[in-house]
C-alpha cells in the first residue's frame, strides 16, 4: 500500500480516469433490470465495536466503507445483504488504518474480487495492517490515494471527500485523518465520518460543501469528542447512525446522545438495532432492521 502521495493536484482526475475504465469494464455489466436498481441503499452493518457501512447506488454500483473488527461479523452481514452469487464489490474504501475499521476488510479482499481499495494513504501500525496490505497485492487490487478535494462520481451520484486535508494528513492522531465522504444520490445527502472528532468538524463548519443532509454516521461511535453540538446545528441530520459495540470506552457517551437528540435527530444504534437498512428512492426515505 502506497505512503501519502506527495502530489495532491492531480489526484481528482487520476480517481475519475480510473473510474470511467471501471464504468466500462465493470459498472457497464450490470443488468438494468435489477429489481430497485434506481434505489438508494445504505447498510450500516453490526460488526461490534468498530464501523462499517455498505452503499448500493442507483445502477447497482457497490461501495464498501470500512469492515470493523477482524471477526468474521462483516463477511456475516454481506452475506445477509448480498446475494450467495455476488462477489464484487466495485469500491473498498477505508477511512482510516485502525484495526476497528479495516480489520474485516482482510476477508472482503480475500474473498470478493474487489475494483479498487481507497485509503488515506497512511499505514496502520496495528499487526494485521500487514495482513491487508499482503491481501491487497496477492490479489492485485489497485490502490488509490484521497484527500479532500477528490470526487467520485457515477451517473448522478456523486462522493465528495471533505476531509482530510494536508494538515490533517499529517497529524499523529489517526481519528484525524479519516476520509470524510459525502454522498449526494437519489436527492439525498449521507456524511459518512469515520472517526473524525470535535476538531474535524470544527474546521467544517464554515465549509460550503457542507450544509443539511439527511443521513448522518456519527463519528467516532458516539465519543464524548464528537457530533457538537454547533455541528449537528450546522447538518442538522434526519436520521443518525450510531456504530457501536460491547466496548469500554463508554461508547456512545450521554453526552454525545443528548446532543443528538436535542438536535432532532432520529437515532439508531447498531448494538440495539442490529443492521440498519435506509432505502431512498428519491422521494421517501425508509428505515429497517435487518
């Protein structure tokens, strides 16, 4: 897996060139009458302690965002979600090289044919990052390398990275150099976060590509030092997403659960709820527990 790439320019258009030879070879096979195809799908999956959610464009396209903990529960849900014949996975991204985030994806590279993995570009200083990184060449999987500025985009939806930027690439906290994605698809905005806490988002604030979404996934499992409280005022999220398991870190925090109701927010936890399902086909957005 590569080091942080030294010229961050040019990196948007190396990620849509590649993406356009993905949309010939690969998102161009997928057949149109797939039953809800023109559906928005987003699957924040029970993996214990750790995050991992699963994006199903309109059209089919597949992107996996983080795998949790190496404990079979991510290849569990995909099973639950996918069909027994499906085996592709048109992205991988990872967030962040902390093990509760691309452990399971060691399996997903194993046992998926996988169309490119995205990451920050930093490495991981937990044992098993070894194990990715080893999985990722033996099955030649390209890489590619994103920060903020970087886009991907398929028919109308489209993926913005509002974070890292530079500084933040640099910072010897991990949690602070997650990609942050935005995805606007089917009149929807979905923020997924990683582990971005209070002093990512403070830097957000006054961002433009930032305004009222719909979805939030909330930072750092419900840390003490995430989702302020002037924040969630700026995003004001329909829908919350808490990823979270048996832990002793006292996650979520009280404190990070009244703010997310004070600001409205309905939320759902994945240690209650189990897998949460949202379908979006453009107008209505519905939620189920799978």
């Amino acid at each position: 897996m590569p080091v942080m790439s030294e010229n961050l320019k040019n990196k948007t258009l190396i990620v849509i060139a590649v993406l356009v030879i993905l949309n010939t070879t690969v998102f161009g096979s997928i057949y149109s009458d797939i039953k809800g195809e023109n559906d928005l799908k987003i699957y924040f999956i029970d993996v214990g302690q750790g995050d991992s959610e699963l994006a199903i464009l309109p059209g089919g396209v597949k992107i996996l965002i983080d795998g949790g903990q190496p404990n079979g529960k991510l290849l569990e849900g995909l099973g639950k979600i996918l069909s027994p014949t499906d085996r592709y996975i048109d992205l991988v991204m990872m967030s962040h090289p902390q093990l509760d985030h691309f452990g399971g994806l060691i399996d997903v590279v194993k046992r998926y044919r996988v169309g490119a993995f995205l990451t920050n570009g930093r490495e991981g200083t937990a044992l098993a990052f070894d194990d990715l990184k080893k999985a990722i060449v033996e099955k030649n999987v390209q890489v590619l390398v994103l920060a903020k500025g970087d886009k991907i985009r398929y028919r109308q939806s489209l993926i913005n990275i509002i974070s890292p930027d530079r500084v933040s690439l640099l910072s010897k906290e991990l949690n602070d150099t997650s990609l942050v994605a935005l995805l606007a698809s089917n009149n929807s905005k979905t923020l997924f976060t990683g582990d971005m806490g209070t002093n990512i988002e403070e830097s957000m604030l006054y961002s433009k590509s930032l305004s009222k979404i719909d979805i939030l996934k909330v930072g750092h499992h419900g840390s003490k030092y995430s989702s302020a409280g002037s924040f969630l005022a700026q995003l004001n999220p329909r829908i919350s997403v808490i990823e979270v398991g048996k832990n002793s870190y006292g996650h979520p925090t009280e404190a990070a659960l009244s703010r997310l109701s004070s600001s409205g927010s309905k939320v759902f936890r994945t240690d209650k709820d189990g897998t949460v399902e949202i379908i979006i086909d453009g107008k209505n957005i519905r939620v189920f527990k799978i």
